[in-house]
C-alpha cells in the first residue's frame, strides 16, 4: 500500500475549508461526488468534493484509509475516468477536460486534456502530457 501524505482529515469538513474562498460569496458547500476515483488501487473509492462552475471549479481529492481521508491535490474540474491511466507515487493519473478557452469562444474551440500526475505529495499537471484548449479563430478574422 502506498503511503500517503498529511494529516488524518474529516474529507468532507477538510474540503469546506479548502474550499471556502469558491463557496463563501454563495453560501454553499462543497459537493461531494458519489463517482470519485479508487486513486491508489486498494478497491475503495476514495473521496472527491468540488466547489464553483465552470472554469472556476476546483475539486479536493483525498485518499481514504479506514476511517481516515488525506488530501493529495486539488486538479481544477473533477477528473474524467481512464481505464488506461498509468501511476505515478501508487496514485493513478488523472485526465481533466481543458475547456477554458471554449467560454465565450466565437467560433467554437477545440477542447484538450489535461494531465495530473502524483509528485508524492500532491497532484501537479504535467505540461508535457497535456494538451490546452484552443479557441478556433472566425472566418475573416
């Protein structure tokens, strides 16, 4: 079993305070994802909570063991699912959609994908795995 970094956490109270700069001008609270990931492999899902829309959102991840939760990252929006990820630290890579230049995009955008790798301590993107978004410029423009 890989170990993990931090402190024993309550995810969910962990996650409201991470995230309370997105949630406290609207009074929520984070949203917990019945669909997080099994990050490390041991056969539990592991916890996910995310806070804001769109190009704003962020998302908390945290291993869970027994009845403990450690956080190891925040990737932006919840990450896409991979059956092909590979691993770094014993934690899977994680795949977010890059739609940041589609918002008020004119002519359409070609979204990317971005790339989070566990540094054994956090998940950090991987530019050289990722791929940005790309606003499609007009025609005549």
């Amino acid at each position: 079993m890989v170990a993990v970094p931090g402190p024993c956490v309550d995810a969910a109270a962990d996650a409201g305070r991470r995230l309370a700069e997105v949630t406290a001008p609207l009074g929520d609270v984070p949203l917990a994802h019945d669909d997080a990931p099994d990050l490390d492999g041991d056969g539990t899902r592991d916890r996910m909570f995310s806070a804001g829309a769109g190009v704003t959102t962020n998302t908390a991840l945290y291993v869970v063991r027994g009845t403990c939760a450690h956080f190891v990252g925040d990737v932006g929006q919840a990450p896409e699912r991979s059956p092909t990820a590979a691993r770094h630290h014993g934690l899977i890579d994680l795949r977010i959609a890059d739609t940041v230049a589609c918002e008020g995009a004119r002519c359409g955008c070609e979204p990317g994908e971005l790339w989070f790798r566990f540094d054994g301590t956090a998940y950090q993107l991987d530019d050289a795995a990722s791929r940005h978004g790309a606003e499609k410029s007009c025609r005549g423009d």
